[in-house]
C-alpha cells in the first residue's frame, strides 16, 4: 500500500497545500512533502493526526484500497424524478451525485416547462444544450441558449431555468456543490 501517494491524494481532494496541512499538524512542509513521495514514515500518531485533518477514519483509509471506484455509470444507475406540474423530467446520472463535488443530471423540459427555482449558492453551473431553447433568468438578467450552446455561470443571484423551444428541450447540466 503506498501511504503516502493515499494521503497526498486526500491533502488534493480538501484542497489543501503540503504548507496548509502542515500547519493543521504541527508538522512541517518538507516533512508532508517526505511523507507523500513515500521517502519517511509516520508514526501511528501522527498518522491519525493527518487523517484527522483529511476528515478520514483510519478504517476509511484501509477500506478504500478494497474497493473498487465506480468509474463508467449505465442506464441501470441512472434515478429518475418527474415533475408534471412544472413540466420537467431530471434523471441523476451518477448515484449519490449529490454527495460529491459535481452533480450531473439529465433535464428534458416539456413545452412551456420550467425547472424549479433556486435561491443563491456558492455553486458553479454548466449547461449544455443537446436540443431545443432555454432561457436563463439570473438575478435581473436573463440569456437564451440554443441547441449546441452551453452556459456556465456562478449562482450568487436567484435563477431558473425555462424551455423557450416549441417542443422539448434536452439539457445536460451540472452543478457543482449539492443543491438540486
């Protein structure tokens, strides 16, 4: 097992710097730096002191060698909510999607559908449009896609999106951050 390649992988995946954990340690840069190109090893209090700043059990760190990350995602994995009222279908893509960093669905909105509404986040968004027209309405203003399109923004205002085509619209859109 390569301790030191598992931990410098979850120091990335917090964000932080070898200088950051470090400090969240009491333990210097070059030492985290030695400890991930597996040149020392840590002491078994140290160790859970690391872990304990990565946010990972002890258990969590052993248990992920053993299992497999799912990687290729099929129809079998694929959730499906309709909302008839609004006129929309969301299908989740990735299982437990809003557990992690991005959180990918499928939208269709029916004619003259509207997805819900969403109050202001931290959230980046990016929308691709497989068919149809939508309109974005962000804060104050609003922007129109068409099929091949894409739209990115950050969701500090309020915002929704609305099918403007005469038929369906087919979107890919993912967020990050968990809130649809």
């Amino acid at each position: 097992m390569e301790i030191g390649k598992k931990i410098k992988n979850l120091r990335l995946k917090k964000g932080l710097t070898q200088e950051e954990l470090g400090e969240r340690t009491d333990l210097s840069k070059g030492y985290i730096s030695q400890l991930e190109r597996e040149l020392s090893s840590p002491s078994i209090e140290t160790f859970f002191d690391i872990l304990k700043v990565l946010g990972c059990s002890p258990k969590q760190f052993f248990d992920e060698e053993e299992r497999q990350q799912k990687v290729v995602y099929t129809e079998e994995d694929v959730t499906n909510f309709y909302e008839e009222e609004r006129g929309y279908h969301i299908k989740w893509l990735v299982p437990e999607s809003n557990e992690k960093e991005m959180e990918p669905i499928r939208l269709s909105l029916l004619k003259k559908g509207e997805f819900k509404k969403f109050e202001p986040s931290l959230s980046e968004t990016f929308v691709f449009i497989i068919e149809g027209k939508v309109l974005l309405k962000l804060g104050k203003q609003e922007y129109i896609a068409k099929k091949g399109q894409s739209i990115y923004y950050h969701a500090t205002e309020e915002h929704q999106l609305f099918n403007m085509a005469e038929g369906k619209s087919e979107l890919l859109l993912v967020a990050t951050e968990s809130y649809l």
